[in-house]
C-alpha cells in the first residue's frame, strides 16, 4: 500500500507541474554509498546502499523529482527502503537563488528512526553564489515534529576538488535529541565518464543528551550522471 500511495504522490506531482509548461529537462543520477548519513545527522542505514535519483525541470520555475534508498544488505537490521517524490519550486536571478519544496518520505523499514509512520518535509532555502541558508521542517506521523536550520558553503580546490561544509542544528524530530553537527564533502568528477567521487564526514559538535546514539562517521561514495 506504501508503494502505491508513493508513486501516486510523484505521479500527481508530475501532472500538477507539467499543466503549467511545456518544455521539460530531465536529470538523472544514480549514487552507491557505504553508508546512507542522512541530513538530520543520522546513520539510516551503516552498509552499502544505492541511491537512484531523477529530476524534471519545467520553464515555469517548477520541478518534480523522485529519490529512491535502496539497501543491498538484507541481513542488516537498519536496513530502510526510502521513497521521497518531491514537487518543488526553483527561482534564480543574477547570483541569488531560492528553492522551496515539499517532499513526502516514505520509509518502509521506520524502525531505522525509532518511530513507525511517514514524513512529510517542507523545504526553505536561500543561495547567494556558492553560499547558502535552509529551514526544514518535518512533520511525522506518530511522533514528534521537528526543524532543521543549516548554513553552508561550497568552493573548489585547485580545480581538482569540490569540498562543501555545511553546519546545521536540529531540534529533534521523531525520537531524536537536539544537536549541533557539520557534515562536510570533499568531491572530485571525472567530467570525461560523468562520475564524481566523495568523502563523506559527519562530525558531532553538542550533544543535548549523553544517551543520543549518533556519533561521527564517514562515508565514501561513487555518482554517475546520466
């Protein structure tokens, strides 16, 4: 039933959307990771992983997409099939940008956050160049809502590698504790085969709570774009 309501949420987000134009850009990546860290700080899922995602751009400033989770180790326990359709609006001008969205999280393993139920996240971001400040705010069934503020930057390396540092705070959504963290990535793409390589390092800051179980990790990935 899960897989059913996902795919009618994206499917009725890409009618909504395409009523409004004409012409649609399509992108398309798919990711295989060690380890899926998600934004909130969390470990979702500590083995390798497969993230497929696409992406249709509209001439009227909107956009729909589809994220997909796929785990590839079914005896681990954390293990979480994730589905997020996403409908979206996207607007530049000059060196500014600003982005909103909402995005429904399917999660078919919720064990993986403590709590049983889905989630549906708004999404408020600002750029200025390669600067940026988001709000989220995430709203769970049979649990407890939340916000999410982060602050970040993005600049190359003797144009050889992309590092990103972003800094971000939570609350505590679902069961999880209010927590200061940084995640930071550090990139390199092979532009010739489409690819791009990341380091993945999420460090802890503050803990609210020394019984909060999320700790440092670091994650290696590999992308490719269609």
């Amino acid at each position: 039933m899960k897989y059913k309501f996902s795919f009618f949420v994206v499917s009725l987000a890409f009618t909504t959307v395409k009523a409004f134009s004409k012409d649609i850009e399509y992108n398309y990546k798919t990711s295989y990771k060690t380890k899926y860290i998600a934004k909130l700080g969390t470990t979702v899922d500590d083995k390798s992983v497969i993230q497929p995602y696409i992406e249709a751009k509209f001439n009227s400033n909107f956009y729909t997409s589809l994220w997909l989770n796929i785990p590839l180790t079914k005896k681990n326990p954390k293990r979480s099939l994730e589905i997020e359709p996403s409908i979206g609006y996207k607007k530049s001008n000059n060196n500014w940008g600003f982005d909103t969205s909402v995005t429904y999280i399917d999660l078919q393993n919720p064990k993986v956050l403590d709590f049983s139920g889905d989630v549906l996240n708004s999404k408020i971001k600002l750029t200025k160049d390669n600067h940026y400040i988001e709000v989220l705010h995430y709203m769970a069934s049979n649990a407890n809502n939340g916000w999410l503020l982060g602050i970040g930057t993005k600049f190359n390396i003797e144009n050889v590698l992309s590092l990103s540092a972003n800094l971000r705070y939570s609350d505590g959504p679902f069961s999880l504790e209010p927590m200061y963290y940084g995640q930071f990535n550090l990139s390199h793409e092979i532009k010739e085969l489409n690819l791009v390589f990341t380091v993945e390092l999420l460090k802890i800051f503050k803990k609210t709570n020394h019984l909060e179980q999320r700790d440092d990790e670091i994650a290696l990935s590999a992308s490719y774009k269609f």
